[in-house]
C-alpha cells in the first residue's frame, strides 16, 4: 500500500503583513526560513515504512500532486494550517481517494475536522496508527480515532529519512520530545489540552538511544519547554537527562526553550552547557516573572530577567527572545518596555508574537465568554494577526506596535548574525 503524507501550507508573516516586505535586511528571518514539520510525521513513516511505501508532501517548499497514486492519503495540520488542510482534502476527495486527518487542529476541533476528512485522528497517533491502516486496508474505517499512550518508551524513534530528498529546509534540527502533558494550566498554552494534564516522561535511557538512533552528531531542539518547569517531577528528570547527554562520546548541539520561570542557579546552568546546549529559547508573556517584567514601574523584575539572561549569555548559551504582546495584563507601554529590555539584554535573535487565542486553550474559552473573538479564519491565526479584541489597546494600536517592534529590532541588527546559530 502507498501512503503519502501531506503537511499543508501556513501564512508566514511575510504573508500576512505585507507591511515588512520592503524591510530587506531581515526578509530571511521574517518570512523565508523553513525547517521540517514536527514529529507526527517522521513518527507515522516510522510506523508505516516496513510494510508500505511512504512519500510526503511540505507544501511550504513544494507543491502537491494531486495525481499522486497513493492509497490513502493523511494530512496533518496545526491550526493556522487548517484551512489549507480541509481544501487539500476536498481536493484528493474530488480525485476520489480517502484522506485522513490529524494534528493539533483536529485533535481539539474534532467536530469541524470531521466535516472534512473521511476519518480523523484525535491526540496521538503513535498508538492508533497501524489500527488505522489495518482498519482501512479492511475497508472498516472509523470516522474517529483516539487512543492516549501509557508508556512513551513504546513510541518509536522518528524517522527522519522521510526529508532526505528535500533541499529546501534552512535548518534541520533533529527534533527530540521527552515528555507529554503538562498539569500547569497557562492561558494561551495548548498542550494540556491536547496531551492531558499528567505528566508523562520517556525514559532517559529510551531518548539517549534515540539520540544514538540520530547519529548523535547535528542540532537537536527539545521541543519540551515544560521540562524546565519549576516542580519536583520535572526537576528530577531533566538531572538525570542532561547528566545523560553529558556523557555521550560526541557532544550535540543542543537547543532548548522555556521561560523566566527556568532556573538560573550557575550549577544548573553549566549542567546545560556541559550537555551541549547552545541557545535557550525564551518565551515570554504569561509566566510570573515576564508578565511583570514588561510591565512599567516593575523595574525589580526586568532587572531580574536582565541578570537571568546575562547568567546564559555569561556561559556561552545564546539566548533567542520570543516576546508575546497583546496580554490584557499588559498596555501600549510594552513595546517600548520590551525592546529597552532586548538592547539591554544584548539578545541578537528574538522574534514577536500577538497573542492568539488558539482553540480550546484558556484563553480561548475567556474570550469566547467575553465575545472577544473576531472571527474564526484559522488562517490568521498563526500569531502575526489580531484575531480577538484586545483589552488595553486597539485592535490597530496592537498590530501597529507589533510590526514596529520587528522593525526597530532589525534596524541595528543584521540577520546573518541573528540566525548565526542555525547555520553553523
């Protein structure tokens, strides 16, 4: 049987703010860097490879063939992917073949996927996968799939051979999770929504094979910023992890994201750096320490997340700054708070994001009770636009502050020294 996967197209900024597209000297990091789609692709080819062919389809580098022979056709999608994936869908539908859908989008959107798709699946696939197949090759598809997984160390390893043939990513960092689910709740995270609210951790022996699995050599991302969290289960198991990754015969590249809520103790911190990481990923907006640290009159805390990233930069871990804007806590006053922090923090890569209220997270059920959501056009809904009302701003005065911060950013600042990390 031949499968093809299909990971549609999203709308990079770029794309919906036209208003940066003169801005040259950081086109590339503002709308033409690409990596590989995350791990429910390479996961399914893993399963499937033995007994099928597989082909893929990024429709971000490359366009689909709708006269592709595959048997059955699975199409994965986040939420800014959406409507990209449901006329993918009418359109392999039309050719009369059946398709699949799964992702983040579908997982907590079942009811509008359903209408799209000849079966959905619901949450992780790695359980579930080979029952799809088995139950289509019998002609006894299910409309709904779902299936939680107990043990992590029963997922298999990626496999990443499924973007050997294409050339047109910028940065191909081997992605690696070593956790699921989360029992913190934070107002614009979905992952306990889509993972549930228990923690669930792979073993450290499972994710170092895995490692080994890779070749060890290369970049790898911790997609796991919950690892970081600040409670006992976490704490214990990133020791043990990183302790681990120290003790690999090739040191990795290691690049990680969480948020001021990460420990900043120098022993943790060299911990990190004697496992290989080299850029720490830091995303604010919601966590204790951000909210206040954007905020005017909190000059405590913005000192504090002054000192926090000096202690990375001091060990030689580069620190890449996601600012969030948009929070009702926050007013017109952050974005010149935000880029006096940046300067002064001598962060040479960072990026902005509007907060979006993506389906089913806290903040979504808030708004929706409020009567704040705009619209529901998934497109525009990949953090670049303002999708809801905000409380302190204007819908203009929010986007106008957004788009200029990008460009105050990269007006002293070149892009091949802000992306000088990705492209070693």
């Amino acid at each position: 049987m031949k499968i093809t996967f299909v990971y549609p197209k999203f709308e990079k900024l770029l794309e919906s703010r036209l208003e940066l597209n003169s801005f040259e000297r950081a086109k590339k990091h503002l709308g033409d860097f690409s990596m590989p789609p995350a791990l429910g692709i390479p996961i399914m080819t893993a399963l499937s490879k033995d007994d099928h062919i597989v082909n893929l389809y990024d429709e971000n580098i490359e366009d689909i063939d709708y006269n592709d022979d595959a048997d059955l056709i699975a199409v994965s999608f986040f939420t800014p992917q959406a409507n990209y994936a449901y006329e993918v869908a009418k359109k392999f539908k039309a050719k009369r073949k059946i398709v699949i859908g799964g992702g983040m989008h579908p997982s907590v959107m079942p009811d509008e996927a359903s209408q799209y798709f000849d079966s959905i699946c619901i949450g992780e696939v790695d359980g579930i996968w080979n029952i799809i197949l088995n139950d289509f090759q019998k002609g006894q598809l299910k409309k709904i799939y779902k299936k939680e997984i107990n043990d992590l160390d029963l997922t298999p390893f990626p496999e990443r051979g499924i973007f050997k043939e294409k050339n047109n990513y910028d940065w191909e960092a081997k992605l690696i999770q070593t956790m699921r689910g989360c029992s913190y709740y934070c107002e614009n995270c979905i992952v306990p929504v889509e993972f549930g609210r228990n923690f669930r951790f792979k073993s450290v022996e499972r994710t170092i094979e895995e490692i080994k699995y890779s070749n060890i050599s290369g970049d790898y991302y911790l997609i796991d910023d919950t690892l970081f969290l600040p409670n006992k289960e976490c704490r214990e198991y990133r020791i043990k992890l990183f302790e681990a990754f120290a003790k690999l015969p090739v040191k990795p590249r290691i690049f990680m994201s969480g948020s001021l809520n990460t420990s900043s103790d120098p022993e943790f911190i060299k911990m990190l750096k004697d496992a290989g990481v080299i850029n720490f990923y830091l995303v604010t907006g919601c966590d204790p320490y951000s909210v206040k640290a954007f905020q005017k009159g909190e000059k405590q805390y913005f000192d504090y997340g002054l000192e926090f990233i000096e202690k990375y930069q001091q060990a030689g871990i580069e620190v890449y700054i996601s600012v969030g804007l948009g929070f009702d806590h926050q007013d017109k006053s952050v974005f010149d708070i935000s880029l006096d922090f940046i300067r002064k923090a001598k962060i040479k890569t960072a990026e902005f994001y509007i907060l979006t209220p993506f389906p089913k997270t806290p903040v979504w059920n808030q708004f929706k009770k409020e009567k704040r959501i705009l619209h529901n056009n998934w497109t525009k809904y990949n953090t670049a636009n303002v999708v809801f009302k905000p409380k302190n701003f204007t819908e203009k005065e929010l986007l106008d502050g957004y788009i200029h911060c990008w460009k105050e950013f990269y007006s002293d600042i070149s892009i091949e020294e802000s992306l000088s990390n990705f492209v070693k």
